[in-house]
C-alpha cells in the first residue's frame, strides 16, 4: 500500500513538472513571438533569449536607438513590465510616475497633476510641454493598466508599464509606437527655437523630420494643435490630419514670421481647412 501512495506521488510530482515546463515553454514562444513582431514592425533585430534571458528587440530610429524588453519590476513595485528605453542625448532630466500620491512631486498642471506625479529639477517646466505631457497622457492610457513610470535622463528615455493579461501585442507595439513620439516631442520641447527667413518659411534650430514624408522641415513648417508635432504644410493637406497614432487632430497651427519660441495657441494662426 505505502509502495502505491508513492507510486502515485512520484507521478503527481512528474506531472506537475512536466505541465509547467510546457506552459513555461507556450509563454516563452509567445513572449518570443511578440518581440519578433516588434522587430518587423519597426524593423528591428529580435534577441529570441532562451532559459535564463528574456528576448529583447533593439531599433534604429533617425539618428538614434531604441531596445524593448520586459522588465522584472518597476517603481512602485509593479512586478512584471514592458520596458522601451530609447537613446536621449541631452543632460536634462525628469521622472515621470503615475499615482501621485506615492511620490511628492512639483505641480506643473492641474490635471496632469491629477495623474502623475514629477521628480524634476527647475527644467521640468521646459521639459514638460503640452505635446510632453499629452503623450505621456496617452502611454499611460494604452492597454488594461494605467500605470506607466518615465525616466528621463542619463543619456536616455525609458518608459515602463505592467505587462499583465489582458495586455494585447496591439497594445504593446501601440506602446512602443507612442514611446518613440514621446522622443520626438521632447525633442521639439529642448529645441531652443525657431529662426525664420524669408516671409512665412521657419527653420527650426535642431533637425525636424516630418512623420508622413521622412524628410527633414526646412520650410513651410505646421504645428499640431492638440500635440505639437511639426509637419510640412503640403504634407498635412494631404493627410488632413495629425499624422501621430491616435491623435487625428484636424486643425494645425502656424508660426508667426519673427517668432523665436514654439508655438502656442495664443500666439500662432490656425487653419483646419484644406487650402
């Protein structure tokens, strides 16, 4: 009798084992899976890992880099999450965490305050601009969770945010997607302005490729109205719209000739029609 309770036990062992090693495996392949979508997607190269390493995809976007990967935990102890670090060459720096009633944090907006709080020096406010802030709005908004934790600084940005179930792969490239235009409009935020030359064409004083051609503004420069992202006036008439993923605005804005400082709706002419 006792030779059968341990036969027994011995297989109740030996399946467990078996089970898990195989769901193990299904959520490797499918974690696997994913990182390699990413990598088609933005044409990336996928790390597949193996055991003991999770996969990874690294990107070249523009003039810099980009690494996805997933995460053990993040402040404040969320456990598992997705982690898109992207390359930031520029020594101002600024945390970003949802929750704010876990960290004191320096009120730049009522609402944005309502959502997030801000670890930051006296550059925070220059930092977090209106296209800033909206995009951080609208990473937090991706998926089941709302928690999203931002750092930037020390030569990058990175942005984290749990990976539970229901998190879909939409949502993820979707994250991944939203991070590298985060990048962009820090980098409109940190340009310090805009010259203009002749009449009504502006050149900005760092490099500004428009999203729908990929090429760079040098004249007829458009502003976003709800996100700030530039594009060519001939490109907008085209699209009719903001070309940023989920933002669909329809109206844009023009720098006045003379103006030294990004554009805001106070001092900017608007147009949502077709010329």
């Amino acid at each position: 009798m006792e030779c059968m309770v341990l036969f027994l036990l011995l297989i109740g062992v030996a399946s467990y084992f078996v089970g898990s090693s195989a769901s193990g495996h299904s959520r490797r392949a499918k974690r696997r899976q994913l990182f390699e979508r990413i990598a088609k997607q933005f044409g990336g190269k996928c790390e597949r890992g193996g055991w003991f390493t999770a996969p990874s995809t690294s990107i070249r976007y523009g003039q810099t880099w980009a690494i996805v990967s997933q995460g053990k935990a993040a402040e404040p102890s969320w456990g598992p999450c997705f982690v898109v670090c992207v390359g930031w060459n520029n020594p101002q720096r600024c945390d970003v965490v949802s929750r704010p009633d876990i960290w004191p944090g320096i009120v730049l907006s009522a609402d944005f305050e309502r959502e997030f709080a801000v670890v930051a020096g006296d550059d925070a406010r220059h930092i977090l601009s209106d296209g800033v802030k909206w995009q951080i709005q609208r990473l937090a908004s991706l998926g089941p969770d709302q928690r999203l934790h931002v750092t930037i600084g020390n030569g990058r940005i990175v942005a984290k945010k749990p990976w539970r179930a229901p998190t879909t792969g939409d949502a993820l490239l979707s994250f991944v997607q939203g991070t590298l235009e985060l990048h962009d409009q820090l980098m409109l935020a940190t340009a310090t302005g805009i010259e203009f030359l002749n009449g009504n064409e502006a050149q900005p004083l760092v490099r500004i490729v428009c999203k729908v051609c990929g090429d760079e503004i040098r004249e007829e420069l458009v502003f976003c109205q709800r996100c700030k992202t530039p594009h060519h006036h001939d490109c907008w008439q085209y699209t009719g719209v903001c070309s940023v993923f989920g933002c669909r605005e329809q109206t844009f804005l023009v720098p006045h000739p003379g103006q030294t400082t990004m554009p805001k709706p106070t001092d900017v002419r608007m147009n949502s029609k077709l010329d």
